[in-house]
C-alpha cells in the first residue's frame, strides 16, 4: 500500500502502525530470553510432530474424550506475537489432553520414529 501512495505522491512519509511497531518490540524483548525461546521452539516441535495426519488423529479422539470442542495446534509464527499467544494458549487449554496424546503415541504399536519423538516431547 505504501508503494502505490508513493508513487502518486512522492512526498509522503509513511508511518507505520503503532500495533505493528509494538509487535516488534514484543518480538524482539523475546528473542533477548534463553528460556522464551526455548519454550517457543518446543512448542514449534510439538506442532510439526502433531501435523502427521495419524498423530493429530489421536490427539483429535483424546479431546473427544473430554467432550470439549476439538482445537487443533498452532504454529509458533517468528513476525507475530500473537500468533505465538495463540499456540501458548493452545497447548495450555489442553495440556492434559496433549500429555495423554503423546503417552499414547509413545507406546510399542507406533513406529520407532513416533515413539522416540513423543518420548521426547512428553
């Protein structure tokens, strides 16, 4: 949008958001802590072992265990804080259900693989 303004009006200034200026800030204050983005890649691993369609199939029969609606995972976005918000959120609300998904996944009937990663990740 600011490439077209400019080419009518080659004075213009433009001015970013204030909302965008404080999810940089946000995203960079977090950077700075060892721990934020250790929990952050965690979470980032968590979703891409949960994105196998077999995987998410368990954790999706686990929460319909529970009677509550089904979330899937997020994926922990690096531009924007609310993206990682949601993810944290995610995986909070279910917490329980997730821990329950892996001990499952971690039993002999799975692949070496599987079993190993959700070892890990539990």
């Amino acid at each position: 949008m600011a490439t077209q303004i400019l080419k009518r009006c080659n004075k213009a200034v433009y001015i970013w958001c204030h909302a965008h200026r404080l999810n940089l800030v946000v995203n960079a204050v977090s950077g700075c802590s060892k721990d934020i983005k250790n929990a952050l890649g965690l979470l980032e691993e968590l979703y891409i072992f949960m994105s196998g369609h077999k995987r998410n199939d368990v954790f999706c029969k686990e929460q319909g265990h529970t009677g509550e609606r089904t979330l899937q995972l997020k994926r922990v976005s690096t531009t924007r804080w609310n993206s990682s918000q949601a993810a944290v959120d995610t995986v909070l609300a279910r917490y329980g259900t997730l821990l329950q998904t892996l001990s499952t996944l971690s039993e002999s009937k799975y692949d070496s693989e599987t079993i190993t990663q959700a070892t890990g990740l539990k």
